[in-house]
C-alpha cells in the first residue's frame, strides 16, 4: 500500500477548513454561550453574595434593633419598679404618720376622758363624802349624856333573849371615844348596873364619838363612825345603777 500525499493534502485541508468553520460558526459562539454562562452565575454569585450580605446585616440591624428594646424595656421595668418602690415607701410612711397620729389622738382623748372621768368621780365623792358627814352629825347627840340615852334606849328595845347574851357573855366592855368626866362616867355605870351588866370601859379614837357596848357575842353599835358607815353604805346603794 502506497501512501498518498496529495489525499492526506485535501484531506488535512478539509480538516483545517473543518476546523476553521467550527471555530467561527461553532468554538466562538460556544465561548461566547460559556463567557455569557459565566458572567451571569458570576452575576448571580455577585447578587447572592451582597443579598447575603444585606441579610447579615439586616440581621445585625434586627439583633441591635431587638437588644436596644430589649434594654429600653429592661430599663423601663427598673425604672417603674424603682419608681414603684418609692412610692409604696411613701404610702408605707404616710400609712405609719396617720397610724401614729390615730393612736396619739385616742391616747390623748382617753387621757382626757380619764381626766374628766377621775373628775366626775372626785366630785362624786366629795359630794358624797359631804352628803355622808351632814347626815352623820345632824343624827349625833350633842353630849356623851345624849349617846348613854340612845345606848339605854337601844338595851331596852333589845329582845329578853339578844340582850341577856349580849351582856352576859364574857369580856363586856363599854368603848368611849374619849376620856370621861367623873359624872358621866358614873352615869354609864349607873346605866349598866340598870341592865345588870358592870363592864369594863375603854376608850378608842376611831369611833369619833359616842359609845359602844362589845361583848364576846356581840356588840351594840352607837357610835359617829357606824352612823358614817351606815349613812354611807346607804348612800351607795341609792346611788347604784339598777
């Protein structure tokens, strides 16, 4: 086999041609496709990239937006509950002010109507006291003579029975407010002796004045201090409320 240089010729001149008409009709219009390719995914890269970048930076904004609320709302809250404090402090105050006031003014009103009240009383028993002193002395004889009268009237209204045990028991005494003269001394005597009864007669301040015949079963009270209490006693029970 013989090699043939003028068909290797045509045909590396077709190849050529071949070659020549791809690249016009076909590799540029390939490459111009690819470039245009290229520049649209590096426009899309482009546009990704900076929506990206808006995104991270809206996202920043959002986080810095939601953290500045976010601290405005913090500082908002310490600022109504320090307010809120305060104000309850206030009230708390004002609270204890009008309780203190409240309590002082009910001491002092108590104070004055215990004031008014130990008043009424004093007056009441000084009223009293006086009531009880003119009812006393306006009763009492004006000489022992007239005390040894009622002390004789009160033995002879006496029961046969009471006034046997009064003047027969041990340790009769006759109790005088003060010291005797000779006469009336004997005139008590006398006034016993009536009764069949000698006692022994003493004498004691606290009765104020008159007389009182005491035994060991009893006593027969005639005297300025049992009028007072009687008088005083009654007086009491008059004034009592039902």
């Amino acid at each position: 086999m013989t090699f043939d240089w003028t068909t290797f010729a045509l045909q590396l001149v077709n190849v050529l041609v071949l070659l020549a008409i791809l690249h016009r009709l076909l590799f540029r219009r390939v490459a111009a496709i690819i470039a245009e390719r290229r520049a649209l995914t590096a426009a899309e890269l482009d546009a990704a990239r900076k929506a990206r970048a808006e995104a991270e930076a809206d996202s920043a904004r959002a986080r810095a937006e939601a953290e500045a609320t976010a601290a405005d709302r913090r500082g908002l809250l310490d600022k109504a509950q320090a307010e809120a404090a305060v104000q309850r402090a206030k009230l708390l105050e004002a609270a204890r002010t009008e309780a203190a006031r409240i309590i002082a003014d009910g001491q002092a009103a108590l104070t004055r109507q215990q004031a008014a009240s130990a008043q009424h009383v004093l007056s009441i028993a000084l009223d009293l006291a006086s009531s009880i002193a003119a009812r006393a002395l306006a009763a009492q004889p004006p000489t022992v003579a007239g005390y040894l009268d009622r002390l004789d009237q009160a033995l002879a209204a006496m029961a046969p029975g009471p006034r046997a045990a009064l003047l027969g028991a041990g340790d009769l005494r006759l109790v005088l407010a003060g010291p005797l003269t000779a006469a009336d001394r004997q005139a008590a005597l006398d006034l016993l002796h009536r009764h069949g009864a000698a006692p022994e007669i003493t004498t004691d301040p606290a009765l104020i004045a008159g007389v009182e015949l005491t035994s060991a079963s009893g006593s027969l009270r005639n005297s300025l201090r049992h009028d007072l209490e009687s008088i005083a006693k009654a007086m009491t029970l008059e004034r009592s409320p039902l």
